[in-house]
C-alpha cells in the first residue's frame, strides 16, 4: 500500500529568520509558522527546517510575519530528556521542500546578488 507524507502551511513567520551552519558547513533554517484553528479561534505554531539553497534563500526574502506558502513532510524528533533521565520527549516538524513567500521584504532590502533559484 502507497502512503503519503505531505503537509501544506500557509501562514506567517511568528520571528524573524536566521541563517545556521551545522559542522560540516550545511546551511540550515530553523523557523515557526503560525496558522489558524477556525474552531478555537487561537493560532497553530509549527516549527519548519529548510536545508542548504533553501534555507539561505528563505532567510533572504523573509522577516517576522512574512506570510508563507509551505510544502513539507512531517518529521518527528524523539530523544530522552537530560534533566529526567528516562523520559522521553518528541517533537514534529516540517521538513520544508517547497516555498513560496507572498508578502517578502522590500526590494530596497534585498541586496544585490541576494537572489538566486533553489
């Protein structure tokens, strides 16, 4: 049987984005994106990663409460919490394959050269 790991955000970055390295010098963007919940009126807050190109891009073109279009897969971290040993503590996030930012900085912001393809 055929199955799907495939999720679809479009909301706003709750801060402002940064650019990391892990130690081997990949590019990595750490981010949340908050969505609504039509039912408790109250916002839905999922952490995003984009790798590499991306991730550098995504920084370029994005700040605090750009809205984003988001293509992903759900992956789910799981490790022992250090402070309780014996615990074990998970975490979900979309592992970003494909965005689009509808609302991204100002032209006048983006430096010459920023601009790239993925």
């Amino acid at each position: 049987m055929k199955t799907i790991n495939k999720v679809i955000l479009l909301g706003n970055l709750v801060r402002d984005t940064t650019l990391n390295h892990t130690h081997d010098g990949r590019a990595v963007c750490n981010a949340s994106v908050a969505t609504n919940n039509r039912k408790t009126d109250k916002p839905q807050f999922t952490d995003i990663v984009l790798w590499n190109k991306a991730a550098e891009l995504f920084v370029q073109l994005t700040e605090k409460g750009s809205c984003v279009y988001i293509e992903g897969m759900i992956n789910t971290l799981t490790w022992e919490d250090e402070k309780y040993p014996g615990l074990k503590r998970n975490k979900s996030e979309v592992i970003v394959g494909d965005f689009v930012v509808l609302d991204s900085k100002p032209y006048n912001e983006v430096k010459e050269g920023d601009y790239y393809g993925i």
